[in-house]
C-alpha cells in the first residue's frame, strides 16, 4: 500500500499509510492508518492559490463523517479491514 507523509501543524512528519480513497460531493476523502493502525479520515482542502499544494483535516460534520465512513466500508467490504 501507499504511504504517505504529512506535516502538522507543529512542523512535524507524519506517515501515514493510504487505505482507500474516494470523491463524495465533490470534495476528496482518504482513508489513512498511522503506525498502530488507528484509522483516520482525512478530507483534502485545495487552496484556490496554490493548487498543487493540499491540506488535509481531520475537522468533518457528523453527517459528513457518517456519509464518507458508509463509503469507505462498502469499499472495505471485499477486503480483510474493518472500518468501526
């Protein structure tokens, strides 16, 4: 699987490694595991100013939340994770 490194907002690196990707609403979503495989949904912020450059943030509504998360389980659905 793909990993990927993020920098906070403390300035530190983050690896994390790319479970599932998907596009809902227009906006992009990754699901993302760090090194003891807590799993995280992270939603890609694109600055208008600097397109090549993404934020991410971890800051969903609940129902924002609960729609990404049905997706990413329909698309776990044929695999061995499990997406609580």
């Amino acid at each position: 699987m793909e990993t990927i490194e993020f920098t906070d907002e403390d300035n530190n690196t983050v690896e994390y490694e790319v479970i599932e990707t998907t596009v809902l609403g227009g906006n992009n979503y990754l699901l993302v595991a760090d090194e003891e495989d807590n799993a995280v949904i992270l939603k890609e912020l694109v600055s208008a100013e600097d397109e090549e450059t993404a934020a991410y943030t971890e800051e969903l509504t609940d129902s924002e939340r609960d729609a990404v998360a049905t997706v990413f389980r329909q698309l776990l659905d044929d695999s061995d994770m499990r997406l609580d």
